[in-house]
C-alpha cells in the first residue's frame, strides 16, 4: 500500500492515492511501486457505451496505453496487496473456530473476495460513458453520485484512520517492551510516537521518505516467518499442555473472525491501480483466482503454525504477546519480534497518513468534487499552512483513538467487521448491480438476464452483511469488556 502511495506521490498525482487505503499495512507497498506503478499510473481504463445482456458482455475497451505487467506479475502484485499486519490475528482465528473451523472461515472468505474482485473489475471497467475510473470514491460517484461518493470515502477514511491508531498503538506497546526501564506507559510512547511523525508528516510528498518503506517491507517479511518458525519450534519443545480443537461453534466468535479474515484478504480498493498496472486487464478476474489460492495456502500456514505453537490460549492472548509478552522480560524471539513491529510500523503509519491528507487536502482546491484525475490541473495549491494544520488534526486524531483504545485486538475486530467487511464484501456487488443497470436501462433487466448470477451475488452480500451483525455485536461487547 505504501508503495502505491509513493508511485502516486512521485508521479505527482496524490489524489489517486486515496484509492490506495488497504486494508492494512502491506508489503506490496515496496514491491509493486518498484516493479510497475511507476511506469504505469497514467494509464486508464474505458469501456463499451453499449448495453450489455450480461455480466460477461461488460469488457474493457482501452483508449489510453495499458500497463506493462504481465499476468505472472500481475499474480504477484495482487498476493503482496493482500498479504499484511492483518495476518497476525489468523492464528487467533484457528483458537476461536478449531482447525476446520478457521481453515473453513479462511475459505469462505478467499471465495468472496475472489468473486468480489471480479465483480468490481466489471464495474471499473463499464463507465456509462466510457470514462476512466481512477478510485474506489469515483466508482461510487459514478454509481450513486455525490451521496455515494460521501459514503464511500467514509468508509475508506474511517478504517484507514483506524489503522494509522492501530499502528500508533503497536508502536507505543512494542516500544514500552523494548525499553521497559524506561519506566513509561505505551500510552505515553504513543504521545512521543506521534511527536516523533507529526513533523514529517509535513512533507509535501513522500519522496523524502520513500527509501523507509523497504524496512517495512523487511520488517513484514521477518515477521511472518517468525510466526512460522516460532510456532512450529515452541509446539514441539513446550512443556505446557496446549489444547487443540477440531470444531468450536460459536456464531459470535465466528463473525469476529470473518470480519479479520475479509481484513487480511482485503485488495478491494487498490484494484484500480492492480488494473491500470495490468498489460492485458481483462485477465484480472483469471489472476485473482490463482492470487487467492495461494494467499489461502499462505495464511493457512501461517495460522495453522500459530496455533499448532500455542493452542487455544491465543484467545485470551495474541500471538504477539505470546512471543514477546509485555512482562517478564524479552528472549531471543521476543526481540526480533518487537524490532520488527517497530521497523513496521513506523514508516507505514506516515505511508497510510499521506492519503488520507491528501484526498482532505483536495476538498480546498478549486475543483469539481470527486474528479480525481490530476492535481497539476487544480487552479490553487495548498498553502504550507493548510497542509501542517490538516495533518495535524489527522495525527491529533489517530493519537485520541491510540490513547483511548483498549487493546490493538480490539481495534482491529471493531475495523475488520464493520468497515472493512463492508467495503469488501458488500460494496463491490453494490456497484457490480448498480453498474449494470446504468448500462442495460433497469434492475429487472439485469435480473432476467443474470438471475443465478445475482442470486450467488445476494447470498454472498446477505452473508457479509450477517457476519457485520453477529460479529460486530461481539466486537462491541469484547471493546468495552474489563479484563478480570
């Protein structure tokens, strides 16, 4: 993620990087900018002004230069755009569900957001006027108009402002365990935290900080195999009785952990950038599937190595703080767990703020609400000013939500099922519909045309919108729960 706002940024077009809110940290964020944002992010994409019968009808006609990335590339970009921080709740998962029960959540959740993928790529691709879709807020102005475009981009800067305070509170946690001699609360490294961003997150663009997000991207990487192995090591070597399950059901626990996954599996709302990186767009939903099977096979292991370390007490208990607890000292695997949430989460809490700021930043220029094709166009710039004084709000704000959190579990399960659920598992078959109709004249023309294909859509939209009720009642009543 970081990385697509860094190609965005040096290609002087900050606006697109509002599209770029993932889900979550991302080590895609180095990968993908280097590899071909750079070299692609004026391409676009178009469509047939025609009135298609179905779905399949709906193809891409591209008037502008496509992208460079074949589709083995294109597979690449799209696993590292999903895999990010949010993995580390996977084993918590298999805790709360059993093995079959987290690997059957992992899988239901890969096949949603699979179909998603392509059911938004239809819609990116089928303008009623054959006009380029930049982001994820001017699908849902195209869509639904101003009203859409509002809702849409709350939904994206509310979880994306989440995820800058869980970032902030890992920050303040992990540096609390590094340096407990300190004397100091995370609460107050989360202070210090900010004070330390505040000033860079100044910066007109994120040029001057773009080489950080490589250690990000290292940092990730040692991460996720240091969940592996530890878990494997200490499953094997432990002396305490962890226990297992095959089954657990509880529909509340359930809910949570869709909510997690769809956060883990999330690309939603960085497929404009995958498509315009693409040589051959129309092969999106073809990369997809093979993408997601094998980000189900990665995050099954990661999660089954997890759980097989530490069992069903990694529901009470993170796996985080099961490798590097907050009391009784750090070893080997402790420390290298703490330094890499601190690389982390540093220099992608500043890569995450910048478009945040920038789509604020936009509302003060002379432009057309929602016409996010090019900044160098707009009539005015922002006065350095501005620029400080919005940013500051955004890290005022993120610091409020950090201080007030209980807990970054709880933080993510009130993001993972609420927002982010909605925005991959519930808006894509919104603008899929919505789309079409603008294409083909009415609702009850697309459903005789697409009956089965509408009705797997509903089931699937029914089912994200039933995991946001019974998960997100859980994540409320855990967010306010006193630990005993």
């Amino acid at each position: 993620m970081a990385g697509k706002c860094l190609g965005y940024f040096n290609n002087k077009n900050a606006l697109s990087d509002s599209e770029t809110f993932t889900q979550e940290v991302t080590v895609s964020e180095t990968s993908v900018t280097t590899s071909s944002i750079t070299t692609s992010v004026n391409s676009g994409i178009t469509s047939k002004p025609t009135s298609p019968s179905s779905a399949t009808d709906l193809k891409t006609t591209p008037s502008l230069p496509q992208g460079k990335c074949s589709n083995i590339r294109s597979v690449f970009n799209l696993i590292l755009t999903a895999i990010g921080i949010g993995v580390i709740m996977l084993p918590t998962t298999f805790a709360n569900c059993g093995w079959f029960g987290g690997l059957l959540i992992l899988f239901v959740v890969a096949v949603i957001s699979n179909h998603m993928v392509g059911k938004i790529y239809v819609a990116y691709s089928s303008h009623p006027k054959g006009e380029a879709i930049n982001t994820y807020e001017q699908l849902g102005y195209v869509c639904f108009g101003s009203a859409g475009a509002i809702a849409t981009a709350g939904i994206v800067h509310i979880t994306m402002t989440g995820c800058c305070s869980t970032l902030l509170l890992l920050l303040g946690e992990n540096t609390q365990k590094l340096i407990p001699m300190a004397g100091l609360s995370s609460k107050v490294w989360c202070c210090i935290w900010a004070a330390i961003c505040w000033p860079l997150t100044w910066l007109k663009s994120l040029n001057e900080v773009s080489y950080v997000s490589a250690f990000g991207m290292a940092a990730l990487i040692v991460l996720f195999i240091l969940i592996v192995v530890n878990g494997i090591t200490n499953g094997i070597t432990t002396d305490e009785d962890n226990s297992y399950d095959w089954w657990i059901w509880n529909p509340l626990e359930f809910g949570v952990s869709f909510g997690n996954a769809m956060l883990s599996y999330h690309v939603t709302n960085v497929l404009a950038t995958l498509i315009r990186d693409m040589k051959t767009p129309s092969a999106l939903p073809k990369v997809a599937t093979v993408s997601y099977l094998c980000i189900f096979v990665i995050y099954g292991g990661i999660a089954g190595c997890g759980y097989f370390g530490y069992g069903n007490t990694l529901v009470d208990v993170p796996i985080i703080d099961r490798i590097a607890p907050p009391t009784g000292g750090l070893d080997g695997w402790g420390y290298t767990c703490v330094i890499s949430l601190i690389c982390l989460c540093f220099p992608h809490y500043i890569v995450l703020l910048f478009p945040i700021a920038a789509s604020l930043e936009y509302q003060l220029l002379p432009l057309p609400p929602f016409k996010v094709d090019d900044p160098e166009n707009a009539k005015g710039t922002i006065p350095i000013a501005k620029r400080i004084a919005v940013r500051t709000v955004l890290v005022a704000i993120t610091l409020v939500i950090a201080i007030v959190v209980p807990s970054v579990q709880k933080l993510i399960d009130l993001l993972s099922v609420f927002t982010m659920t909605a925005m991959a598992g519930i808006l894509p078959g919104i603008f899929y519909i919505r789309m079409r109709v603008l294409n083909e004249g009415s609702f009850m023309t697309v459903w005789k045309s697409s009956r089965i294909e509408l009705s797997i859509l509903f089931l699937m939209m029914a089912l994200s919108g039933l995991m946001i009720g019974v998960g997100g009642y859980e994540a409320i009543v855990t967010f306010y729960r006193v630990p005993t």
